[in-house]
C-alpha cells in the first residue's frame, strides 16, 4: 500500500490532499496558512484531515 500526502504553502491558504492509492481515498483539506511558522500550517492542515492512522503509513510527503 502506497499513501501519499502533498502540500501547498501559500501566501493566504494552505492546500493539503492526502491520496491512498490501495483504496482510492482522498482526504483534502484547505487552512489558513500561518506566515510566521508556516509548519503551523502544515500540521493543522494534517490534523484536520488526514486520521492518524493513515498519516503513519505514508510512504511519500511532497
């Protein structure tokens, strides 16, 4: 099983989509991107849509 997540850090957003390839799942989610720490962004992006258990088995973060 190959899970993907990518990311986008944008300016006002950032865009998450986590993709299972086994089952065809796909998790977005869209928050608003944190200018200071912008890895703030990322892990509240992460935490809103991907559950944990799928999130321990991906096998690529871009």
């Amino acid at each position: 099983m190959a899970t993907r997540v990518g990311v986008d850090v944008g300016g006002t957003f950032t865009d998450l989509i986590f993709y299972d390839d086994t089952t065809g799942e796909v998790w977005p989610a869209k928050v608003s991107t944190t200018s200071a720490d912008p890895v703030e962004g990322v892990a509240s992006a992460i935490a809103e849509a991907i559950p944990p258990r799928a999130m321990s088995e991906a096998a690529f973060f871009i």
